[in-house]
C-alpha cells in the first residue's frame, strides 16, 4: 500500500495533537436532537419535554444549539450543514430525527427513525451515515398513541412494525463527507429507491447559522449571511467564522429563510414579518412561495425534485469551503475515493490480528458511531437561569429549580455523548467509558476529553462533577481516576512506552479535590460507609437511594463504598505512576492506600459498631438501612451492587515496591501498627505470582463466595455477560414490608417495569457493558496475582473448573457474541425484531444499544448508545492481542 495513504490518518491526528492543523474544525458535532433539553427549556414547571416539542422544533429558534439529520458543523456551531428530505406524502419536511417524549413512550424517551453510522475517522477526514427514509406518510400520531398505551409490561412499538418498510418501500439515503483539507469539505449525498414502484424523492441539502442574534440587544451582533453568489453557487459570512463558499451541481431551486422563531405562530404577532425557521417547511411540503426569498437569509435549502426508478441511484454533491474563491467539484470522486482508502488503512492498522470479518464490521461500527457521537455542547447556566438582554426574564420558579448551585457552570465544548437523539448531553461516568475506545482511535481527544471535565468551568468549586444536566448535583460513581489512569496506559502502549505524564498530573491534582469531596459530602456519619445515592444504577434498588421514604433512616451503599474503595486504590495506582518520576508522590500514595484499607474496614464493620455490608449468611454485599431505635436492616437483594467490591483490587509490582523505598517503608509501618487493618489485605505478606502484592476488598474465600453467584446460570451469568440483577429474583421476588408499606424487586430481563425512575433506565435484569468491562478487567487483575493454580467453577454447578483469566475470557466472548451472527443468521441484538427486508446492494448496519436483554441478549433502551458500548471495540482489541480471532 502507499506509505501517504497507510499512515494518512495517523499523521492527520497527530497533526491536530500538535497544534499544526485544526482538523477537529469540522466533524459531526450537530446534535440529533436540541429539542426537549434542559438549556432549552425556559417553562415554569421544568418539564423540558413539553417545553419545546418536536411540532415546535421546526418552526422555533434554538437558544443553546442546533440540530439535524446527518450533519456537520464548525467546532463553535455556528454554520450547519444538514440534509432535509421529503417524499411527498408526510406532512412535515424531515429536517430532523423524530422520536417519543419520555411521558410518551411507555420506556420512555424512543428515537423513532432507521439510521446507521456507517463509517469514520478521528480526524473527520471521512464520515458516513445512512438513513433510510420511508416512501410512505410517516406515521407520527400512530407512534405517539401506541406508545401512550402500551404498558410497562410490554416492548416499545418500534416503526418497523407499523408496516411502513414492506416492500422494501423505502430510500436509502447515504451521506458521506470527505476532506480535502481542514476547511474544505466534499459532500455526497446518494439515494436509492429500494422499492418496487417508482417513487418521488426532495433532497434538500440545507446550510444555515446557528441563531446567536435573537437573544442580545440589537446591534450586539452583526447578522451572518447566506447569498447568492454572481459567479455562481453560494457565498456565506460570520463575524467570527470568515467567509465560505458553497458549489452544488445540477439545478436545484435556491430557497432562503431565516433561523427565526416563526413569531405569528409562537408569539401571537400575525402581522410579524418572515420568513421563519420553518420557511423550507412551509415552501415545499405547503407549497407556500411567500414563506422563503430567492437571494438570501440566514438558512438555505437546495431543492432538488426527484423521481427515482425501481433501484435506480442518484447522487447529489456539494463543496463547502473557506475563503470567497469558488471551488470546482470535479475532483469530489477522487478526493473520496482516497479518503476511504485511508480510512481502510487506519482501521486495518488497529485491527491488526482481528481476521474475522464480521468481528471488523462489528469494531469499524462501533469505532464509526463513537465518532459521530461528538457533539458540541453550549451552556452557560447563569446566562440560562437570568435570562437574555432580549428575551423575556425567566419564571421565578427557575431560581429554586434545577441546576441553581451550578451558576459557574459555562460549556462550549465538543463532548462525547451517549447518544446524540436520546441522551444529546454528557452524562459524567459515560464520558468516562467512552474514553476508553476513544483512547485507541484518537488518544489526545480521550485525555482531553478527561481533562475537560475537570475543568474549572465544569468542576463545582467544592470539588464535584457534574453528573448530567438533569441534574448536575446527582453523584455517578467515581471512575474518572479509573478512566484516566486506563487512557494514559493504552496510550503509552501507542506511543512506544513513553506515557503522557503530564496529562496524568493534571487529572490527579484535580481529582484530589473530587476525591476529598466525596469523603465530606457523601460519607455522612464519618465512618468511611459512602452514600452516593442511586449512583447511576437507577432503579436497581428496593426505592430510590437518593429519597428514602419517610421511616427509613441513612442507607449505607454497599455500591457506593466499593467505587469509594476502587476511587481510593486508582489514587493510589496514579500516584505510584507519577511517583516513580518524582519522588514527591510517594507519601500521597500512600495516603491513599490507607484511605483504601479504611475503607475496607468500614465494609466489614462500620465504626466498630458490629455492623458490616457483607453478610455472613448469605455470603454476599448489601445495602443497608439505619432504622429507628437502632440496628440496621439489611436490603437482601442480589444485584449489581454486590458485585461492585469486586472492581476495589490493585496488585502492585515488586518493582514498584523496589524503586519506592519510603513507599515500601509506610505501608510496612501501617500494617504492622495497625494489624487489624493489615488482616484485610488478601495475602500482603505471600506474594504472588512473579511476588506481586494484591489489594482487594475480597480475601479468596469472600471472592470465591461472589464468584459462585455471579457465575450462576441460574443468577447472574447470562449467556452474553453478566446481569445486573439475579435471575432467581424472577420467582423469589424481593419484598420488604416496613412503615406500612410494601416494596418489591422483581427480575426483569428486559425493558423497565419499574416507575421508579422513568424512562428507560432499567438495572433489573439486563446486561450493561461497563459493569461487565469492570468485572472483566478485575477478573484479570486478580489472575495476574493468583495464577494458573487458582480454580473457580464456570458455570457455577457444572464442575468444569477455569482459570480466573480463562473465566474473564469466556465472558468477553458473551458480550461480542451479542452483536456476532448466530447459526439463524440473525444477531442476538436484533432480538425478534421484525426486520427491513433485505434488499440486494443495501449495506449492513448494526446498532450498539445502550443495554441487551439478560435472558436473549435483544438490545434495548437507547438504539445508538455508541458511547459506552463502544467498550465492545476494546474486547475486539484485546482478544486480537492476546492472538485470538
């Protein structure tokens, strides 16, 4: 292969680390969805859902940002370019995602649309993304009904089966764009008529500006501009962006609007003058000529009337670049022609040793959607809770709501999401797993990514990260400590051994806030027992941790002071890291593994009051309940909680111990000053495997004892990972009876059939691919201490006795089993959906769903989780390592 073409995309990535050339200006930072946010909603009550609806979207301004189908945006936001479609037949203009409203849908918020990631780079050099839009009216109210109601105790109503995809009645849509520097970006768009008859397709290429106008005096802010150019295509102007060019070819009708609210719909003003946001919308699917001008606004459509034959393709092609000189589109084939050679090259170089074929389309997907996910994330909460010079002052209720103890808060940042139509926000543990895969396509974007977060614009002055912007002061179980030190070992491998020490420094010296807060806030009774409230584990519990019901006392989180155990060891796992180049490091490290030896103290016996969170009888962690008069009661449900204990393990090198004397030194004095400390450390003074040093909440028998539920077929392992709740909950349902009151826990293997939280959120019962990452990991962290002689039973019952590390193996496997084809064809993510029929030519695609069904692996809760479940790409890559497919 070409040298240029084999390391293209490398050196792109490297250029932007280095500062030499902002590829990162351009890339898929468009939301899917600014609709129904929090910075969006300026009602009284805070239902941001209601607060601007999807009907609203079209036709009223965004504050905070923007969104779109398929699209592409600077890293500011301020200039879009988006794809509009419309078959004639649907009464609104398909300009954006659709999709229910939590209340809706009946496991709440469900993008309702088919759309894939197909392909990406880090550097954004090539993308590309398909939708697959129906030939037939697109039934909204019949999605918004069905999904009103539809129980709990059924699956959502997904659009394939409203019969609108028979017949391969549908287009399929491709967009892909392709660089050909950082400023100048080519643009494909081809559509397919899949159907049997032939059908009537707009494509509608849209480009517009973010609205940044409408909510300062007048005159704050020049207007941009988007025109007609008289050498032809199209001229644009920002007050900070520059100038731009956009060429096209063909005929299409030029159609201009403004990015403003439609003020005769929205504000009661029929005499207000146009045209509006929705003036694309308005011409073509209303056929209303006044609604948009033929020279310029702020928001462009380029109309383009097709009629597609059975099978027939047609492509579309732009130019968007900098500067006023037009660009010709006669060298837009060959540009992304070798953009997808590179793109070839770079993942072919990461997937060295990964042969399979289907395991490469499962790591290129997983890679292409994490990319896509970027997303650029504006909110200044003071400005949002004040209000703007220009806009009416908000409702007082917004001084006691939400987020009002996060005034210093102020983003503008690219950010990784969860998912851009679901969750269109950053969620804090999230972020942290993302960096994870992240770290093997784009390591600087991953410790940026870390490093953000911690910023002083993000962090809350008392040492807080924020959780989610539903609610920034809710807690998410500490990893960042874990992410950060995982991110700078995956990039040392990349960089040849030499690690990124100062992107380690700068994430601990800060996490040293983090970590003291959390030893003040979240530890009320000062006894090392940590209370984080529902902690990212939504309605796992008997009720919500974060508002016991009246009667209930303190709960102590078994959840909670293991992350706190985990987030002490990782402390001091970074500090012996930076330690081993500056001495100074060594008494922090230190600090931190007596912080960790307290805390497992506190979990077997809370303040020497005889309390503990494992218990004896069953031989597993538990929550438990302070209750009045005294004593404890113990939350006997076997769940994801109990297995937390099991990521608190650190096995220390002798090395280490070699080349940090005064380190060696102190933890010598503790466990010999402090014996009762000393006896919960597994094996301290017998070294293990090459004489390493484990620490671990769990001594072997404890472990072996967690070990034997959680690889019960009849418990917790499921065919494809781990559950997050015990299977034998499903006929021996959890039920507590207090203060007259009843509470019970039942297995769910699937969707959530617990109101508790809302939504989607569901810990009873699936498989979630971080938790199952973390006991993978741990698993082998405690094999590189055991070694080959320390044997557990997998399955649980089946006298088959493995290896710890044969063990972890096995369960990656599980979990690349769910996206891999079984012997019916069908991959167990795609459940028993009804699917699209397959049509000769048509790309497969997959999706990463945010969690899968703990008994068939189904995937569900938000279609394109490419976030955390993009973990997959790193079992790929570790299996490949280790020599396998």
């Amino acid at each position: 292969m070409n040298e240029a073409i084999a390391w293209a995309e490398r050196r792109r990535i490297a250029e932007q680390a280095r500062g030499e050339r902002a590829w990162s200006l351009w890339g898929p930072y468009l939301s899917e969805r600014q609709w129904g946010t929090v910075r969006e909603d300026y009602s009284r009550d805070g239902n941001a859902w209601r607060s601007l609806t999807h009907e609203e979207a079209r036709s009223r301004a965004y504050r905070w940002g923007e969104d779109g189908l398929a699209g592409i945006c600077d890293e500011r936001g301020q200039l879009c370019l988006g794809l509009a479609l419309w078959n004639g037949r649907d009464r609104i203009l398909k300009e954006r995602l659709f999709g229910l409203t939590n209340e809706q849908g009946n496991h709440g918020e469900d993008v309702k649309e088919v759309y894939h990631y197909l392909d990406a780079v880090p550097s954004h050099a090539y993308l590309k993304f398909l939708y697959r839009y129906p030939q037939g009216a697109y039934p909204y109210e019949d999605l918004v009904r069905e999904g009103l109601q539809r129980s709990r105790e059924v699956p959502e109503y997904e659009i394939e089966e409203t019969g609108l995809f028979e017949g391969a009645r549908f287009f399929d849509v491709t967009v892909e764009y392709a660089k050909a520097d950082v400023d100048d970006v080519h643009v494909a768009i081809t559509a397919t008529n899949r159907g049997p008859e032939a059908a009537d397709l707009h494509l509608v290429p849209q480009l517009w500006f973010r609205n940044t106008w409408s909510w300062r005096e007048d005159g704050a802010q020049p207007r941009p501009w988007i025109g007609r150019h008289p050498e032809g295509g199209v001229a644009c102007e920002h007050p900070r962006l520059g100038r731009y060019r956009l060429a096209f070819e063909g005929g299409p009708a030029l159609l201009f609007c403004e990015n403003d609210t439609n003020l005769r719909r929205h504000a009661g003003q029929p005499d207000a003058e146009g045209p509006f946001k929705d003036g694309l919308h308005a011409a073509i699917v209303e056929g209303d000529a006044s609604a948009v001008r033929r020279d310029a606004g702020t928001k462009l459509g380029l109309h383009y009337a097709l009629r597609l034959e059975p099978g027939e393709t047609r492509r579309v092609r732009l130019r968007l670049s900098a500067g006023t000189r037009a660009r010709p589109l006669d060298a837009d084939d060959a540009i992304r022609t070798r953009r997808i050679a590179e793109a070839d090259a770079f993942y072919d170089d990461l997937q060295d040793g990964i042969a399979d074929a289907e395991a490469r389309t499962i790591f290129r997907q997983a890679s292409a959607g994490l990319i896509w996910s970027k997303q650029l994330y504006a909110y200044d909460v003071r400005r949002w809770l004040q209000g703007d010079p220009a806009q009416p002052v908000p409702p007082r209720e917004r001084d006691g709501g939400r987020n009002t103890q996060w005034r210093h808060f102020a983003a503008s940042d690219v950010l990784s999401m969860p998912d851009k139509w679901e969750y269109p926000w950053f969620a804090a543990w999230d972020l942290a797993f993302h960096c994870l895969p992240l770290a093997l396509l784009d390591p600087d974007f991953a410790k940026k990514q870390l490093l953000l977060l911690t910023r002083e614009w993000y962090m809350h002055p008392n040492g807080q990260l924020p959780a989610y912007e539903w609610e920034f002061s809710d807690t998410n179980p500490p990893v960042h400590a874990w992410a950060t030190y995982r991110v700078f070992e995956i990039d040392r491998d990349r960089r040849g051994g030499r690690g990124d020490l100062a992107f380690l420094e700068g994430v601990f010296h800060k996490l040293l806030i983090n970590f003291t807060w959390w030893v003040n806030r979240k530890d009320a009774g000062g006894r090392n027992v940590f209370q984080g409230g529902f902690l990212g584990l939504d309605n796992v519990g008997v009720f919500d941790r974060s508002r016991p019901p009246p009667g209930f006392g303190m709960v102590h989180q078994a959840d909670g002071t293991a992350w706190m155990a985990m987030y002490a060891l990782n402390m001091m796992r970074i500090a012996l890291e930076l330690a081993l180049h500056n001495d100074v490091y060594e008494s922090t490290a230190s600090k931190f593994f007596e912080h960790f030896l307290l805390i497992a103290e506190a979990m077997t016996d809370m303040g020497g009051e005889g309390f503990g969170l494992w218990d004896e009888e069953d031989e597993f962690y538990y929550d438990e309940v302070d209750m009045p008069g005294g004593g404890m009661l113990p939350l006997r449900v076997r769940s994801m909680v109990g297995l937390v204990p099991l990521f608190a393990v650190e096995v220390i090198e002798p090395f280490v111990l070699q080349r940090l004397p005064d380190f060696a030194r102190r933890l010598n004095w503790l466990l010999e000053n402090r014996p009762h400390l000393a006896c919960l450390v597994s094996r301290w003074d017998e070294g293990g495997v090459g004489d390493r040093k484990l620490l671990s909440l769990l001594r072997g028998h404890r472990m072996k004892a967690l070990l034997r539920r959680m690889l019960d077929e009849a418990e917790f392992l499921s065919p494809f990972g781990v559950r997050s709740l015990s299977k034998a909950h499903r006929d021996q349902p959890y039920v507590l009876n207090e203060f007259g009151a009843s509470f019970t826990v039942r297995y769910d293997p699937a969707d959530s059939t617990s109101n508790m939280f809302g939504g989607n959120s569901n810990w009873r019962g699936p498989v979630w691919m971080p938790t199952n990452y973390l006991i993978i990991e741990a698993l082998r962290r405690f094999h590189s201490y055991y070694g080959a002689d320390f044997l557990v039973e997998f399955p649980t019952g089946s006298g088959a006795m493995h290896t710890l590390a044969a063990i972890a193996d096995a369960l990656q496997e599980r979990l690349i089993d769910l996206f891999t084809r079984g012997a019916d064809g069908r991959r167990p993510t795609d459940g028993d959906r009804v699917p699209i029929p397959p049509v000769d030519g048509a790309e497969e695609a997959l999706l990463f769903h945010e969690f899968f069904d703990g008994d068939t692996g189904r995937g569900l809760g938000a279609s394109h989780q490419t976030g955390w479940t993009a973990l997959i790409v790193n079992l790929l890559h570790h299996r490949a390592q280790r020599g396998g497919t």
